[in-house]
C-alpha cells in the first residue's frame, strides 16, 4: 500500500465531518445505554416491592 493512499485514509478516517458522526452516534447509544439502564432499575424496583408485599406479613 502506497504511502499517499495510506495518508489519504488516514485523514478521511479523521475528517470532522466523519468525527462528528462517529461522536452522536457515541452519544446517542450512551443515552440509550442510560436509558435502559435506569428501565431494568426500575422494572426490578418494582419486582422487589411486588415480592415484598406478596409475601404474607405474620
């Protein structure tokens, strides 16, 4: 592989435009990430307080 071609991928690679893609779609998966972590927080929230009061309190 020719020096120039490697330099030209090298910058295509780095260009904004391609960095500034690369950065939201990054962020937008760390917000789903977010997002369905606080969803299973909940959802077992909910199970222990279920289970909690589904057991019969002597």
């Amino acid at each position: 592989m020719p020096v120039s071609q490697l330099q030209t991928e090298e910058i295509k690679w780095i260009s904004p435009k391609n960095r500034f893609e690369l950065y939201t779609v990054w962020e937008g998966a760390k917000y789903y990430f977010y997002f369905f972590f606080c969803l299973i927080r909940l959802a077992a929230l909910l199970i222990l307080f279920a289970y909690d009061y589904s057991i019969p309190q002597e």
